[in-house]
C-alpha cells in the first residue's frame, strides 16, 4: 500500500533516488512541497524592476555572438529592442540559441533587466511562438528533475490525496477563504497562474503559524495548577526590604513587581520572562520578590551563565539583604570542597536560602528542602535541558526567566509564547546615557587620542572585535590577536588583557575578575562580554568593525559601560561607510526596544538572535516578522480551539493529538533557544 512502485515511471533507479531523497512512500510524495516555483509571466518594460526576475517580449535586430570565456562556460550576446528601446541581452552557456535568433525574430526572454546599462541578463529564453504563461514547480531534489517530480507527486495526490486529514477547522477555512486540504494538494503541485501561488502561500502559513499557536497555548494549558504552589508571603517584610533600598523604584519596576507577586500568590505555576534594557533595574525586581519567597518559608536558587555574574550578583545581594533573615550562599565550580558540603547542608535544613550559582546548582549531589523559586539570568545562555534539571529539584517551583536583550515584541509574543511576559522600559533617573560616536577606519589615532584622554582619568577601557584570529577569508577583518598586540605597543604603560571564546574557562574569568578589580586597563575581548559584566570604573566601549555586527548587539556592549558616575562612551569603528547610514542610529538612541525593533526591519529573526539561537524562528513558509498579522490571529483562533476542547474532548479530537504528537517528537521546549 501507497508504495513508490505503484506510480507510473518509477522503476528501482528512479526510487533509489527517491529513496536517497528521503522519500519512501506515496505520502512522502505528496507532502513533498516544491522548495520554489518560476513563474514565466509576460509583462511590460514599464511595470519591470530592476535587478528582479521579470519576463519581456523582445526583437533581435543584430546577429549573436559567442564568447568562450573558460572551460564550460559561454556567453551569448544579442542586441535586441524591447518596446522600441534598444538592449544588450547576454545569456550564459546557450551557443545553441545562435541557431533560432535569426534578425527579426520576436522572442520571450526571462531574467534581469539594468536599466542604467541597457543591459538584460537571460536566464531563460524561448520564441514568442512557443511561449505560454506558466508557472514551473521546483522541487531541488538530488538526480530527479523537476518536471519528473511534478508528475510523481500529482500521480500520488490523485491515488492516496483523499486520505490526506484536513486539520484546520471548516470554519477558519470559511472565515479566511482558504484553499482545502484537497485543493492545496492539487494547487501546491500544480498551480497555474500567480493566484494559485498567492493562495498557496495564504494557506501553508496559515496552518504553519496555527500549528505552532497551538502547541505554545496547549503547553501553556498545561502548567500545573494546584493550591500548594500558591505562596502566603509576609507582605509587611516585604515593604520593610524596599524601604532600606537607596532609591525609589520606576513606575515600571512598581508595576513588574506586582505582576510578579501575582504569580507567586496564584495557585498556577509561575513562568514568566522579565526583560528590560541593561542598567533598567531587572536586579532588583527579582531580588525583592526573593525576598517575599523567602518569608513564604520557600528556598531560592539564581542562577547565572558565568562564575563572575553570580559572583556579582551574590555581592549585591549581600549588601541588599544584609538586615534581614536571609541565609545567602554562592555556589559556582570554584567553591571549595568544604564550603561545598556547608552549603550542601544547610539546603538540606533551611528554608530561608537565597543561592546563587552557575550550573554547579544542579549538580546530582545538591538536594533542596524546599526549591519554591528558580531566577534564570540570561536564560538564553542555558541549554533547555541545564534549565530543566534545576527544575526538577523541587517540586513545580516557579520560574522567572531575565533576559537584557529587549525583545521586540514581534518576537517575544512568539519565541516566548509558553511564558508570561514583564517588559521593563524606564530606566532609573541615575542611569547615564552612554554617549555613542561612529568612526572611520582612517579615524584610528582620534580614537587612541580618545581611549589615552579615558586612561588618564584612571578609568578602564573595552576594546571589542568581531574576529579572534585573522581570517583567511576576510583578512580585512579586525581580529582580537592582533588589536591586541597593537595596543600593547600603542599603550605601552598600560596593562591589557585579551579574552575570546577560545580562552579556558577558567582563564577568561581570572582574566575578567582582573579587570574587575582594575588590575587590567584596557581588555580586548570578542562578544564574550557583551552581557552580565559590571564594571563601574570601565567609562568606555570601542567596538572595531561594527558593521559587522547588530544594533542590539552593538546595544548590549556598550551596556558594559556608563554603570558608574563617569560620562561614558561607545566608539564604533566602521570598516565599510555604506554602513555608517544602518548604525546612525545608535548615535541618535539609547532606547533598547527602538533599536531591537529597527534591528528587526533590517536583519530579520534569524539574524537577529544568531543562527544558535533561531529555534522556532525557523518556519519553513511562514516569517513571524512579516506574518505577524496572520500569527496573532492564528493565536486567537488556537485559543478557541484548545478551550472548546477542554470543555468537550471530542472536539478537534483529531488535531489535538497531532500537536501532542509534535510537542513529543520535538521535545519543543528545546526550541526555545538550542545551545
């Protein structure tokens, strides 16, 4: 049944092809999507952009020549008129053609105009006579041509398509005006005119975002509800912990507080995002809600990407929570043998830890009496799985995620659509702008001047560059080896540091605690510390070849600086002027959200978060950026999808259970952010 050998054409060369292709069966066939199509549509001069595929009706009006340029290649060149303007048109590797382009003949030609150089470069080209609008299927699979497939894929929709389950609703097919299962099948392998593909795409999208609609909001129906996780906390100890801070919080820190002690009181497990720009006050948001775990007779573990981070974090928490009842304790790989089994104990015994730590917290010998609350810092940071086995050391603890990196909101809806959302925009009155400068490379020796001017206040300098080594590829590049050696030379009575990723880790952090104890001027560094380092003394930030990275990034690194009382600076060194108009930006905003929001119009998802951390961005039709209307409608709808279901379990019954079967089969938590 539904075996490769029942279609007609496929013997066991074709179907060890196939079979090489991943495709096995009749259903392989038919759910094997064209990866694009080429549309031949005639149109006119007037309506054809330049540099993009258009299809045009010409007249040769002088022989061709062919030019023999290596080994396998050719170029046929033409002059010919379209609509009474005189073009060259070049074609690649068809001398044949020379035998059909006689003078006069009036032909179709497919490919790119340039308008300024009265240029057409032909991809395809046939005579009028033999030319018909059409659009051709392309389905990139390995030693089996297009027009086979195409042919195998509709003979396999006209013996098995009935059995294809329609998944979507009749109703959201009526409401939208969407192609059925059926005339999808049909249509994807065989559209005729561009409508066909616009409704194709409308349709494909659709199921593709409401699919993944479903499985965020079925997951998030699923967090565990029950009265012991609600926590009876001492508001008035609470109130006495904000009293003894040295500043007023922002009415956006007011706000996410509340939001936050909402959930810790609810009988629903809390899971929530907590994301501002750096220096907006994320700190101690979550450090005045550990302090109402605390008084709830519940243990707190934070835990932090880096060994300095949580060091740093264990020392504000000290000073913050030194006149109350607290139990404090940092836990990395660093903590000796006997501090280990101390802390070890006291988890065991106390219900009023607060712990801080990297991944050493969830280390097989580590048992908690009472885990109610996990602080994930730099969430992205961590694979799932580190963030999982924390969470299996207590019983459903709540979990608040920080993340420094603003989220467009684009994004967050989507990536973190399983979690609750607290944005902090404001920023503490006492926050220091950072004074951001964009520089050529024929600016160097101002810069110098610049970093020397920051030097002699006695203030520390980051130096960062988008390359370790040289590249063979790019040697252009700035590389950390090199910057370097060069400012050793430059700054001879300075002392500077180098840090990559390549350095050990236990290196790079003896390396960034020099820093931080000023025994290190200037550090040259890649992007390892573009998050999580506090250093109030370091007043400036010099980023070579910045073009070469995001604005939300550039963003993230000049965030090391300006912690302190010092006017502080970005320098952002440009290798490619065209460049200089993309990164303005930065010179005119210190707004994260803006500048993630700008990010995202200009580098898309992907680019946006780096190829490791794209996850569920990676649709195969669908862009949650320019879809996005269609996913917040796709949200709604898979509201009202799973809600009926709960109230009768017959409902969408079928499709229920392929979205349990695709949370399971991709273990979709670890979508979120792969490591």
């Amino acid at each position: 049944m539904s075996s490769l050998s029942e279609i007609k054409g496929i013997g066991k060369k074709t179907k060890d092809k196939l079979n090489r292709n991943g495709i096995y069966d009749c259903f392989d066939l038919i759910n094997q999507y064209p990866a694009r199509y080429e549309v031949f549509e005639l149109t006119n001069l007037k309506d054809a952009e330049d540099e993009e595929k258009v299809t045009l009706l010409a007249q040769v009006v002088k022989k061709p020549k062919v030019a023999y340029i290596r080994k396998n290649l050719t170029k046929l060149s033409c002059d010919i008129i379209i609509e009474d303007i005189p073009y060259n048109m070049v074609i690649f590797n068809r001398e044949y053609l020379t035998n059909i382009l006689d003078v006069k003949a009036m032909i179709v030609i497919t490919g790119k105009l340039e308008r300024s150089i009265k240029r057409f470069t032909a991809t395809t080209l046939k005579l009028k006579k033999n030319f018909a609008n059409s659009v051709e299927p392309i389905y990139n699979v390995d030693k089996v041509g297009d027009k086979q497939m195409q042919k195998y894929c509709l003979s396999a929709v006209e013996l098995y398509g009935y059995l294809m389950k329609e998944y979507i609703p009749n109703r959201f097919i009526k409401k939208y005006q969407l192609y059925t299962k059926s005339e999808l099948l049909t249509r994807v392998h065989n559209p005729k005119h561009k409508g066909d593909l616009i409704q194709v795409k409308r349709r494909l999208k659709y199921e593709e975002l409401l699919f993944f609609a479903l499985q965020i909001t079925y997951i998030k129906q699923l967090q565990p509800v029950n009265e012991k996780y609600q926590k009876k906390y001492d508001i008035d100890i609470v109130k006495a912990f904000i009293k003894t801070l040295p500043f007023s919080l922002t009415s956006d820190q007011k706000q996410a507080t509340n939001e936050l002690f909402k959930d810790i009181k609810s009988p629903k497990m809390m899971n929530r995002l907590l994301q501002g720009d750096t220096g907006s006050g994320k700190t101690i948001v979550a450090f005045i809600l550990v302090m109402g775990v605390i008084t709830s007779e519940h243990q707190v573990a934070l835990m932090a990407p880096t060994a300095l981070l949580a060091k740093q974090h264990f020392e504000k928490a000290k000073r913050y929570f030194k006149m109350f009842d607290v139990t404090l304790f940092l836990l990395t790989g660093n903590t000796s043998k006997s501090d280990r089994e101390m802390i070890k104990k006291a988890l065991k015994t106390n219900n009023k830890v607060f712990v801080i730590g990297t991944h050493a917290l969830f280390s097989e010998d580590i048992v908690y009496k009472n885990l109610g609350l996990i602080i994930t810092d730099e969430q992205h940071r961590f694979g799932v799985n580190q963030r999982q086995l924390l969470r299996n050391k207590g019983q459903y603890p709540d979990v608040l995620y920080m993340s420094a990196t603003p989220i467009p909101r684009t994004l967050a809806i989507s990536v973190f659509g399983d979690m609750d959302l607290t944005t902090i925009k404001q920023k503490p009155a006492n926050r220091r702008a950072v004074h951001t400068k964009l520089f050529n490379k024929e600016d160097l020796l101002m810069v110098y001047n610049l970093i020397e001017q920051e030097l002699n206040k006695k203030h520390q300098v980051y130096v960062v560059t988008p390359l370790i080594l040289e590249s063979t590829v790019n040697q252009e590049k700035a590389n950390a080896q090199d910057v370097y050696q060069q400012l050793k030379k430059v700054f001879k009575q300075y002392r500077v540091g180098l840090v990559h990723g390549k350095v050990e880790t236990e290196e790079k952090e003896r390396l960034m605690q020099m820093f931080y104890d000023q025994e290190i001027d200037i550090l040259v560094s890649t992007t390892v510390i573009e998050v999580g380092v506090d250093n109030a003394n370091a007043s400036m930030m010099v980023v070579f070849d910045s073009d070469h990275f995001g604005l939300s990034q550039l963003h993230q690194l000049r965030g090391r600086v300006g912690r302190g009382d010092a006017e502080s600076y970005a320098l952002l060194i440009v290798q490619n002027n065209e460049s200089m108009e993309r990164l303005r930006v930065l010179e005119e905003s210190n707004d994260g959200f803006y500048l993630s929001e700008k990010d995202l119009e200009m580098r898309g998802p992907g680019q946006f978060f780096g190829s490791k951390q794209s996850g569920v961005l990676s649709f195969g039709h669908a862009s949650i950026v320019e879809d996005f209307h269609i996913f917040l409608k796709a949200k709604e709808d898979a509201k009202e999808i799973v809600n009926e279901h709960e109230r009768d379990q017959s409902r969408y019954e079928d499709l229920i259970q392929k979205i349990k079967q695709e949370i399971d089969a991709q273990k979709y938590d670890e979508l979120w952010y792969n490591e």
